[in-house]
C-alpha cells in the first residue's frame, strides 16, 4: 500500500512540475468526472460485452483534458 500511495504521489508531482497546481487539479477533477460518466453510461446501457467500449471512451474523454485528465485516467484505470 506504501508503494502505490509513492508511485501516486510521485506521478502527481511530475504531472505538476510543468504547470500550475490548480489548473491540473482542475483537470484531474474533470477527468475523473468523464470516467465516471463513462462508467454510468455503461451500467445504463446494460449491454453484454460493451464495457471496452466505454472504458475506452472514458480514458480518451480524460485524457484530452490535458495532463491532470491523463493522470486521472492511468490511475482510474490501474484500479480497475
């Protein structure tokens, strides 16, 4: 649990070094939201074998959020 607290921490560092801490917050926020979104949409559509589909969406609509949305979707993703 140590290790994956560091690794998270140290991969949240890097993604900030190069902007502001706000605005890459701000866009881990929203890639987490369109993650979740995804998520919904999938139990929504109740469809055999279409969670790929929205995992994927869910990854791409994070990750054009920018760095913050990038970050969000490889841990979101590494839970799963």
């Amino acid at each position: 649990m140590k290790l994956l607290t560091g690794l998270v921490f140290c991969s949240l560092v890097l993604g900030v070094s190069s902007q502001s801490w706000f605005s890459f917050l701000g866009e881990a926020y929203d890639g987490a939201r369109d993650m979740w979104r995804a998520y919904s949409d999938m139990k929504e559509a109740n469809y055999k074998n279409s969670d790929k589909y929205f995992h994927a969406r869910g990854n791409y609509d994070a990750a054009q959020r920018g760095p913050g949305g990038a970050w969000a979707a490889e841990v979101i993703r590494e839970d799963d």
